[in-house]
C-alpha cells in the first residue's frame, strides 16, 4: 500500500453541507486594468526585458498556472525574476500601478494564491533565485529552490540537511514562511526555528535584512505569517542538519478494520516518544500506513518503535530499511517511476512527483490526545472513497518534541502546543499531463466538506476554537485569521500597517491593515 503525501505546501490553504459547498467555491476575481493602466504598467516593467510575460503569448501560457490546476485566476503579467534586482524592480512597478503582489516559489497553495487567488495580480516566479551555498555552518538558500532538489543540494555539500517537507516539488519559500514541518521536526523543531536571516524585497522595493537584530519585528512576521503578506523573500540563511550517520525509514501497514487500537496506540504514544521518532499516519479506504524515519540504526529504532507496536495490533505488514538521511528522503518523496538514484530528487528530465495536479485540501490542529468521538470519525471517513477519486486521505501527524521548546509568541507560529495535525486530502486525475480547468470531482469535493463539517462539530465540542495551519490554507474554514493566527493576529496587523501600508502584498487570506 501506498498513498500520495503532499508533505508540508504553501507558497505563501464546516457548518451544515449545503452552507459548506457553497464556501468551497473560487472567490470573486478583482477586475483587470484598464488598458491604459496595463499599458503603463508594462512600460514601466520594460527594463526587464524578455523576464516580463505578457498574456496572450505561449510562455505566459505555459506559466500561467500553478501546480493545483483546479485554479485558473489569470495573472495580470508574470515576471520570471533571475535576481533580488529584478523582484524589486517588479514590486516598484507593481506598486505604482497598484497591481496586487503575488510570489510564487513552489506554487503549492491549496487555494492557488500562487497565483494571486485573483485575476489581475502581477505574479513573481522565483524559480530563477534557487542557489544553495553552504559556508561553515550556515546555508543560504534562493526562495525559489524546491525541497527535493534542497535536499539534494545541501547533501551534495557535505552531506547536510534540513528539517523540511517530504513532497520534492513544493517551493522552500511559503513552506517556511508558514512555518514548515516535517518528519525530522520532533527533533529540530519546524523550519522556521533554523532560519536566522532572511532578505526581503518591501512594498517600496527595497531590498532589506531580516534577522534578530535587523528589522526585528519582520522576522517575528515573517516566520509563521510571512507567505505573501509582507514582501517577497529572495533568500533564506539556515542553519542546517548534520543528520546521523545512519537513519531508520519505516512503514507499517494496518487493516482499516484495526483503526481504533491503532490510533488509540498512536496518539498515546505522542507524550513518550523519543525525539528522534519523525512520524505520520495516513488513514484511507486500503487502511492505515504509518511512517516516518528515525535518527539512528534499525535496532534502536526497534526499541524507540517498541512501545508503539506493542499496544497497538499487529501490523499486516512493514517495510524497516536502515540507511543515509538522503535515501529515506527520496523513499518518501514518491517521485514517479520509484528512482533509486538521489539524483532523481534533482527533479529533472522524467523525475516528477506522483501527486495529481488536481486536489483539495483542509487542516485542523488538535492541542491534547484525540478523544474517541474523534477516532470514531477518522476510521469513518477514511473508510469512504469518492467517486472519481484517485486517492483520498487524512494524514495524522505527530507534533511535539523540539516543536514545543520555541514559545508561542517568539514566532508569528501559534500552533506550538499541538499534539496532532490533520490533513485533509482529496485529489483526482492523475494524468501527468493533466490540463488546468478540468470540471471538479464533484463526489470528492462533498466527500471533503461533509466530513469536515463533522469534524468541525467534534472539535468544537471537545477542543476549543478551530485552529488550522496556514500551510493547508483553507478558504472555507471558520474564522481564518484566528484559526491560523489567533493570539498573533493583533501584531501582525501592526507590523503590516508599518511595512506595507499601501497594501501591495494582498491576496484573500493575506494579512489585513486592520
């Protein structure tokens, strides 16, 4: 059994079923420029050359969407930007003719804001800002550098590593800014607790330095709220991962019927586990499958692992391989054509990800140990496959360990304390060559938001107001700046009224002046 992991995405992601139907539905796209205003708008972006692509030609076409193709906003102009110069010159322009700002790394967000989640906005690809240099114990890294071909460039300079996602297609740019999780972060905390500085092109185009001492407030924003609200982020400095010098990646399987023992193992097994456990569970319509890796040999993963298998059933299967941090990396990268060589992480020539380009997607994060109404609805709806559906999924992480040693208002991240997070997976079509705008799965769509809705009545039941993670952004969900931001919300408003008063950086769920 295997499932499709979308990993940790974003660059810059529920009451009666009807109400929740029509809330998955696109938000209203601005209008256009006028023609006039367009046309000052590429004069002023005409130093950038063939960098600016205009609609109506075939390489505006190609660039156009992102990876979700369900969302087909249309760009107002894309600027493939090379360099820090180049995005400030696109922000300047942007600015002048007050064109809202979209940046776009891996173009991963689940409500295509990497694309402006708007017609009209002036996207900036960050593709062409992707150098990755380790210098002592330091790297830094081009906002525009996907995590697969990250991974593969921090081990091929001196076998480092990060704290990151598993998917390899998704941008480090909104994966960090929203704090980024992943299977090494029990240990080393998210993403965002290993960057120390940062450089961010402002709403007047100025290239600035973020960190500790420099613009101290931004570097509070920007890690946990920084996808998009505040600048365009050229560059992040981190601190790399020496990873040990053998690692454990495991999976083990369960039947759908054993759900209950076996989530009742695993979510106990949160408060005990040892750092050195990276852990998720997938629950689908084929069963269950956990996986993770773990920092050390087989055998003392065994005994790290013992505790677990010993409360929960026996698995129907399991697949234990010890090896390099690198391997475990491309196991759970799942890029097409199951590669054996690190070089496919590179994602080169027939190297993709296996996941379909049409999907939707929900979080929600859970701060205790699940309670039974809870597990009950797990092993309910991932029982359930939609027609049309090409995988169906929720996705159980782990959280605590180095996660909870950052307090909760160091970081504009608020989730420090959650026990668990869930995301909520719905994809259709397949087709690597897929085509954007196919119609929705309609089956799949109501299959996400009646059960959401029912996870939502749980939850408020049994664990105080909603929270989601920003990283899964969702439209639709309740209450959204609070669930993603809460007690945060109130600085962030500031820091955004001083860095960004015109408001360029805007998309629907970017940070309000008020």
């Amino acid at each position: 059994m295997r499932f499709n992991i979308l990993g940790t995405s974003v660059t810059l992601a529920l009451f009666a079923a009807p109400l929740a139907n029509a809330l998955s539905a696109p938000l209203t796209p601005r209008q256009d420029l006028t023609p006039s205003a367009a046309s000052t708008l590429l004069t002023c972006l005409k130093p950038l050359g063939s960098k600016v692509l205009q609609r109506s030609t075939s390489a505006f076409t190609a660039q156009r969407y992102a990876f979700d193709l369900r969302y087909t906003y249309n760009p107002e102009v894309i600027v493939m930007a090379s360099s820090a110069a180049d995005v400030q010159a696109a922000v300047k322009c942007a600015k002048a003719s007050n064109v809202p700002v979209a940046p776009r790394s891996g173009g991963h967000s689940f409500e295509g804001y990497s694309i402006g989640g708007q017609d009209g906005s002036l996207v900036i690809d960050l593709s062409g800002i992707s150098a990755v240099t380790v210098t002592g114990s330091k790297a830094k890294v081009g906002s525009g550098i996907r995590l697969g071909p990250l991974y593969l460039a921090l081990w091929n300079q001196g076998g480092w590593s990060i704290n990151a996602g598993t998917c390899p297609s998704v941008g480090i740019g909104g994966h960090a800014l929203g704090g980024g999780f992943g299977l090494l972060a029990r240990k080393y905390g998210l993403l965002i607790d290993r960057i120390v500085e940062l450089e961010i092109v402002n709403a007047d185009g100025d290239l600035l330095t973020v960190s500790a001492t420099q613009n101290p407030d931004l570097f509070y924003a920007l890690r946990g709220a920084g996808g998009g609200s505040y600048g365009v982020v050229t560059s992040f400095t981190i601190l790399p991962i020496k990873p040990a010098d053998k690692v454990t990646s495991y999976t083990y399987d369960w039947k759908l019927s054993d759900y209950a023992a076996v989530l009742r193992a695993y979510v106990n097994f949160q408060t005990t586990a040892s750092r050195d456990i990276g852990v998720e569970m997938n629950i689908g319509p084929d069963g269950l499958e956990m996986y993770g890796i773990f920092q050390g040999a087989k055998a003392d993963a065994a005994a790290a692992l013992a505790p677990f298998l010993k409360a929960a059933p026996k698995p129907s299967s399991s697949d234990v391989r010890e090896g390099r941090q690198i391997d475990a990396q491309l196991r759970f990268a799942y890029i097409a054509n199951d590669p054996k060589d690190i070089s496919a992480l590179g994602l080169k020539g027939s190297n993709k990800p296996g996941d379909s380009r049409y999907t939707k997607g929900k979080s929600l994060v859970y701060p205790q140990v699940l309670k039974d109404s809870t597990i009950a609805l797990l092993g309910k709806w991932g029982a359930k496959k939609p027609k049309g559906s090409t995988a169906n999924y929720i996705i159980v992480d782990l959280w605590g360990g180095a996660v909870q040693d950052t307090s909760a208002d160091a970081t504009a991240f608020i989730h420090r304390d959650a026990h668990t997070v869930f995301e909520f997976v719905s994809e259709w079509d397949e087709n690597p060559n897929a085509k954007p705008g196919k119609p929705d799965c309609q089956d799949c769509l109501k299959w996400m938001n009646d059960m959401y809705a029912e996870f939502l009545t749980d939850f408020n039941a049994n664990y105080g107001p909603v929270r989601g993670y920003q990283n899964y952004i969702d439209s639709a969900i309740p209450n959204w700046l609070d669930a993603y931001y809460g007690s945060a919300v109130a600085r962030l408003k500031q820091i955004k009224a001083k860095v960004d008063p015109s408001n360029v950086f805007r998309f629907p769920q970017s940070i309000p002046l008020q």
